[in-house]
C-alpha cells in the first residue's frame, strides 16, 4: 500500500514537471515569436509565415505598389476606378493584426492555435476607403449604363424597307453595384469587377415592347402618298402625330376597327390643339389607304364641307373632338404604316408583303359639277367712293367623284368608290360709298 502511494506521488510530479517544462517551453516560444506572423499566413498568394510585421509590411506594400485602381465592365463597357478617386488605401496595421487572430481574440491562444495547425490560412489586406465618393462613382456609371428600351422601327431608304432591331433598356442598381464592389474590395485590389444583368443582381434588364417579330411581313411598299404642309407652324404638329402613327399595325382581314383619334390620344396628343394639322395627317394616310386597295367598306370618314388645298377633293377627312377616322384592313394579309416629314411634305408609306405589291394602283378625282361662291359685300366707309377691298376670294364649291384604277400584268380596272359634295365659300369684298349714300343710310 506504500509503495503504491510513492508510484502515484512520483507520476504525479513527473507530470507536473513535464506541464511546467511544456508552458515554459510556449511560453518561450511565445516571447520570441510574439512580433512574428504564425506559420502557413497568406494574404492572397503572398506568403507571410515567420516574418515579422514589419517584414510582413514591406512585402505587401511591395506586391500593391504598382496597383492604382480596378476596372467595372458591363457587356463589352468599362470603367476604370482609381483608388485616389475613392480615397481607397490599404490599412497595413489592421491588416498585420488580422494575421495573428484566429478563433479568438486571446493572443496566447491565437498563438498556441496558430503555430499547432496543420492548415493553411489565406487572408485579405483590409482596404479603407471613402464610401460617399464610391457612391459617387456609381451614380456617375448610372448615367452610361441606364436607358429606356427602344421598340424596333420600321423605316425606309429610297423605297427599300428597312427593320431597326429593338433594343432592351437598363437601369443599374446602386445600391447592389456598391455592396458588390465592397465585397470584392474586401478580397482584393485591382483586377476586374463584372456586372451581372437579372432583377437579383446589378443591372435590370427591361425588354422592349414591339420587337422585330412584329414587323414579320413588312417587306415591300405597296402604296405611298405625300402632302405638302402649307405653313410652317403646322410642320410641328404634323410631325408629332407622324410619330406617332408611324410603325403601327393594320391587322389582315377579319380584324377590327382601328381609330385614328385613338391612336394619337395614346401618344398624349390633343387633336383638338391642331385640328386642321391632324386632319392632314389623316387625309394623307386615308388617300395611301386607298392606293393600298383596302376597301371603302372597311373606312369611316367624314369630309370636310370645302375644298382644301393639300389634297384634292375627294381624299380629305376631318378629324377633331367630334369627328373620328375609323378604318380597317380588308386585305388578307397585315399592313404596316411609315410615316415621314422631308422638308415640307408629308410621306405616309404602306408597307407590306409582295403580293400586295403585284397591283399598281392610283386614285382619279372627276369633278362632275363646280358651284360658284356667291359674292358677300360690305361697306366700309373708310374707303373712297366706289373703291373695293377683297377680303377673301371665297372658294367653288364642287360634286365629285373618287375612283380607283388597278393594274396587274397589263390589266386596267377602274372603279367607282362614292360620290362627296363641297360646298362653296362665299367672296368677302369691303365697297367705299358716296358721301351723299352714306346720308340717305342714316
């Protein structure tokens, strides 16, 4: 039973002993390579193990240098961020520091933990920079990178048809752009940061929504007619509605009623503003309609009660708040509408495949009966006696006719259409009187 005590005091101080020899031993290890980065520390592919921190310093500043800036890309555009321009640097003390903690924030056991693992550790520099002017640069990348998407046009060139593809449009999200630049800042300096496009990433993409499909069809004009715009304050008004009917769609047959005051409404026009400007526009499109060889059956239109001098009788239609332009395709394939102010004149071309290009057509006005303006006098006695001032020359009134003649392979149809009626505008003529008339009128 003695013995047996003394075996068990003699391994108890050998291992304490042995403790103490061990703690010593760290602890001398310790107070030689406390100032030394641990063993198997990288930052990227820098090894720093073994060196001390000011070592560790002069070789990461050694390796970024010569790094004064990273590149952003999106699809095939770039921009080149410098670091002063953010004010960004490398933290080199917080970096060190980060080389010897580990699982804890106990030096000792850091130490204990970093030079007994057989694993390799790889680090990042801690960079600082100045999160306004980052803002900053992202808002100044916005400005090239978002954009509303763009419908695919329908456009022609000295009679050849032409279909400009769409483009989609892009908004940048700043606030996903910043959080992904401070990532990658976070791992690394230099190199390139690519954006990435979808709702949960950097860029959003908005489609577009008339695309080339659209215009499947489109190949050929088939009919074309041109106004000329007689004043120049008119030109404004008709090129915006020319925008605006430019590149939309006559399905074929079997289709339903398209509106022309409908149409331009869509497009935030008032017809009433400009009336007479938009009944040009509609005249113009209504005469194409008729080359195209639509039928006057699938047309709702109302003429103006004179005669206009942009169009001859016949072909006109007046649009305004109360009177409307109705009409659709009885043709059996779609028809496409360009329309184009050149100078001053108006264009409005109709487009679309082939075989409706195998008819030529033209429209023929026959004036069957003309009214003369009958002559409204005035007196004004301002004038001399027997003097005469016009103040308008009135216009004749007249009965017409609208036919349609189609040709194909040598083959002439003509065809009567309907009958309008214009009346006549009176003359307006100011006459100077006797003195002694002027007495006997009192």
């Amino acid at each position: 039973m003695v013995n047996s005590n003394k075996n068990l005091i003699l391994v108890a101080f050998v291992f304490l002993q042995t403790s103490i020899a061990l703690v010593l031993g760290l602890l001398s290890v310790y107070i030689s390579k406390k100032d030394h980065v641990p063993p198997k520390v990288y930052i990227n592919s820098i090894s720093l193990g073994n060196t001390t921190r000011n070592q560790a310093i002069e070789l990461i500043e050694n390796n970024y240098a010569l790094l004064d800036g990273f590149t952003v890309s999106w699809g095939e555009e770039e921009s080149f961020i410098e670091y002063s321009e953010i004010d960004a640097f490398i933290d080199y003390q917080a970096t060190i520091d980060n080389l010897y903690i580990n699982k804890t924030n106990d030096r000792f056991l850091n130490f204990i933990s970093n030079y007994f693992t057989s694993s390799k550790r790889v680090l990042y520099p801690v960079i600082k920079y100045d999160e306004h002017r980052l803002l900053d640069k992202i808002e100044h990348m916005a400005l090239n990178i978002d954009r509303l998407p763009q419908d695919a046009t329908l456009t022609q060139e000295n009679k050849k048809v032409n279909i400009i593809p769409e483009k989609s449009g892009y908004s940048l999200n700043k606030k996903q752009t910043f959080d992904r630049i401070s990532n990658k800042l976070k791992s690394s300096m230099g190199g390139n940061i690519e954006l990435r496009y979808g709702e949960k990433y950097e860029i959003t993409t908005y489609k577009s929504e008339i695309t080339s499909e659209f215009y499947t069809g489109a190949d050929v004009i088939i009919a074309e007619y041109t106004t000329n715009i007689e004043y120049s304050h008119m030109k404004e008004f008709i090129e915006k509605g020319s925008f605006a009917i430019s590149g939309i769609k006559i399905p074929g047959r079997a289709s339903g009623d398209l509106s022309f005051n409908s149409i331009l409404k869509k497009r935030s026009i008032d017809i009433n503003m400009a009336w007479y400007e938009y009944s040009q526009l509609a005249s113009t499109l209504y005469a194409a309609l008729l080359k195209s060889g639509i039928s006057v059956e699938g047309i709702r239109r109302t003429n103006n009660t004179e005669i206009l001098s942009y169009i001859p009788p016949g072909l006109d239609v007046l649009v305004d708040g109360n009177n409307d332009f109705i009409f659709k395709s009885t043709l059996q394939d779609s028809v496409f509408v360009i329309s184009e102010v050149q100078d001053n004149r108006l264009k409005i071309y109709l487009v679309g495949n082939r075989r409706g290009a195998e008819v030529e057509r033209e429209i023929k006005v026959k004036i069957i009966e003309e009214f003369e303006p009958s002559v409204l006098s005035i007196a004004n006695f301002d004038l001399e006696p027997g003097e005469q001032r016009i103040i308008s020359h009135g216009k004749n009134g007249a009965k017409v006719e609208v036919y349609r003649i189609s040709t194909k392979k040598g083959n002439r149809i003509e065809e009567f259409l309907y009958t309008n009626y214009y009346e006549p505008v009176d003359a307006i003529i100011q006459i100077g009187y006797e003195e002694s008339h002027i007495e006997g009128i009192k």
